[in-house]
C-alpha cells in the first residue's frame, strides 16, 4: 500500500484582505490547514517619499513625514527634526522640548490604541474596537486643538514647534491623562479575563528572542521577546533623560506578552506625560535664529528684516551646512531614525528612514510557518504594521 502524497496549495491573503492591515499581501504555503511557508509581498502603497523629499524643502517635507507612520505623526516629525536639528547645530528651547516629548507620548497612546482595538476586532471583539476609538478621538480633538489638525500635524519645526499650546490645551490634557488611567485597567479586565482572547493569543504568534534579535526587530515586538531595548533609555534623545519611566518587557514572545508589553506603554508614556505637564518651562517655543526660524508674527507689522526673513524661510527655506546625520528614537512601533545628507543647499540631497514596521514585518514568517491559518490574523495584528510605514 502507498503512503498518502501530502499536497501543498498555495494561496494569496491580501493584498485586501480586512486582517492584513492594509494593502499588503501574502503567498502563503498550506498543507492543510498549516502553514509550511510564508511570503510577504510589499509595494502596494508604495508612495516614493524618500525619493520625493529630494525636490522639497526642509519644511516642505513634514507634509510628507507625516504620513510615513501616520497614526504617530508626532513622534515621526520628532526623529526627521532631530535629524534636521544634529545638521543645523541648533537645540530647541527648553518649553519646545517639554511639548515635543508631551505630544509624542500622547501620540503614543493613540497609536497603541489602534493596535488594542484593531487586535480585538481581529478576534471579533468589535465592543474593544469601539472603546479604543472613542478614546483615540480625545487624542485628536487635543491634537487639533495645538496643530489645527487632527492627523498629519505639521507642528514640529526645526529649532522647535510652530506655535505654543493654547490655554486650554494643558487643562484638558491633564483630564484625558485621568481618563486614560481608569481606562487602560478597564481593557486590562475585559481582555485578560475574556477566555477567547486568551485562548487565541497565548503562546500564539511565538518570536524567540534570539529570532526577534537576527531579525532587527525593535519595539513593543522586541521588548515582547525579552529584550530590555527602548531608544528612550539606551540612546536618550530630545530631553528624555530627564523623565522618569519604565520599559516593559515580556519573556515569553507570544501575541499575548505583545499585548501586555503595550499595554503597559500606554501606563508609562502617560507617566510620562503627566511629568512633562508638571514641569512645562516657561520661554520661547522656537530658536531665536531667524536663519533658521521663522519670526513672530507680531514682528512683521514692526520690522522689515522680520518680513525679509520670513520671505526668505517661505520660499527658499533653510540651509543646512554640507554632511550627514542619523537620529535614532522610539517610535510606537520601534526605532524609528532618519537619515539626512545635506550638500548645503536648501533641499537634502538623500533622505533615508529606519522604518520598524518594515523591519519588524520580516518576523512574521518565524511567528506563522508549522502553525495553524488561522494564526496568521492573530500574528499580523500582534506585530501592529503600519504599510505607509513598511512601504515609504
């Protein structure tokens, strides 16, 4: 009697399909129901940021670098000006950094947000999803209320951020800090204790460490295998050294200790957050650097080298002196840097991004192969991809 053949299908999950995160595609090996290989397949939103930061100016280019990793804007216009900044040879005043580091972790927040309600709506827990969102919203309403804007902010400048915080803004932030606090423990208990959730992502997903460290991931994906690796601590940039905070790790590498590694970020990033509204300096939000800053707008009614400079900034922008810098921070998703070369002119020559949701996009096949289909949807959410992200 011959032994059965095993037969291997081959198919396509995506590029649309809704547990993808987007346009993105996988060629997938089955044998039965297990996956034997898996192919990720970018490109679909390919958009040629880096390319296109070529024919922009320094300033022009936050419209793009805000929607590479668009649900955390804040914190990808933080890495580009950081960069931008090392070339200039400038430092933001003291306020300007304390609000840097305020909106980036709320922006924190928010992002973990999406991935805590998308996940749950993965495993049709839609009430999760809905809760998540309507949290987000306060976010966004804060954000509008700083920027004008409630994504893409374009609030961050070179030498500091465009405008100072409104009064209300710090009043109501403080109350969103509060709501946040009872509101995390509230999705702590609905989804530690809901015996789908567990069941589906508990040893689910698993990432070795060693297989999380050959495959530079970095984030919450990172720190979920065990690793103690923030940028905030091990290469503190734009004043974080000066805040108190925790970085939350997990051993076992699963879907689960994903979830609880991020969870706990959005306790330490409120921390955070709370510190940076108690200690708000007072002072200039931007450089005095006219060069480089644009002038107050009281100041164009009074003086012509004010109205000269802004002329000059808006239309030709800023010059930064020939050479190369690399800025590494902690995006939501991982280590989020920014390579710029300047020639000395007023557009960068190469401009070149650390994206981590691509790179942490290369552990899915080691989390899914000789596991069940039906995993592969609790993996791709657990790793919380972003394609404008993976794509650029």
């Amino acid at each position: 009697m011959t032994a059965p053949t095993r037969e291997t299908l081959t198919i396509n999950m995506g590029p649309q399909h809704p547990s993808t995160h987007g346009v993105l595609r996988l060629v997938l090996d089955l044998e039965g129901e297990t996956v034997r290989a898996c192919t990720p397949v970018m490109g679909y939103l390919h958009t040629g940021i880096e390319k296109e930061m070529e024919t922009r100016t320094y300033y022009q280019n936050v419209t793009l670098v805000d929607r590479i990793e668009y649900v955390a804007s804040y914190l990808e216009e933080m890495a580009f000006y950081l960069s931008v900044e090392r070339l200039l040879g400038v430092e933001p005043p003291p306020r300007a950094r304390t609000i840097r580091i305020l909106m980036c972790e709320l922006n924190r927040i928010a992002s973990h947000l999406v991935y805590l309600g998308a996940a749950a709506n993965d495993l049709n827990i839609s009430s999760v999803f809905m809760y998540c969102f309507a949290d987000r919203e306060k976010f966004l309403d804060l954000s509008e209320m700083v920027s004008g804007q409630r994504m893409m902010p374009g609030y961050f400048r070179a030498g500091g951020v465009a405008s100072d915080l409104p009064g209300e803004f710090v009043p109501a932030a403080r109350a969103f800090l509060e709501v946040m606090a009872r509101r995390v423990d509230e999705y702590e208990r609905l989804l530690s204790d809901n015996l789908i959730w567990r069941e589906r992502t508990e040893g689910i997903s698993v990432l070795s460490r060693e297989d999380a460290i050959a495959l530079c991931a970095t984030g919450p994906v990172l720190r979920g295998s065990g690793v103690a690796h923030d940028v905030r601590k091990v290469l503190p940039y734009g004043g974080y050294d000066e805040f108190e905070f925790d970085v939350p790790v997990r051993a076992g590498g699963d879907a689960y200790g994903r979830y609880l590694v991020r969870l706990e970020e959005m306790r330490q990033s409120r921390r955070i957050a709370a510190q940076a509204l108690e200690r708000l300096p007072d002072g200039p939000v931007l450089i005095a650097d006219r060069k480089v800053a644009l002038p107050p707008r009281a100041e164009l009614a009074r003086s012509m080298e004010a109205v000269i400079h802004q002329f000059k900034l808006v239309s030709e922008g800023i010059h930064p002196p020939a050479g190369d810098s690399y800025v590494a921070t902690e995006s939501a998703r991982g280590e989020k840097g920014y390579y710029v070369v300047s020639d000395g002119s007023n557009r960068p020559v190469r401009v070149h991004v650390r994206a981590p949701s691509f790179y942490n996009l290369q552990t899915l096949p080691a989390m899914v192969i000789g596991h069940p289909l039906a995993d592969v949807v609790v993996a791709i959410a657990s790793i919380d991809i972003i394609l404008g992200d993976v794509d650029r």
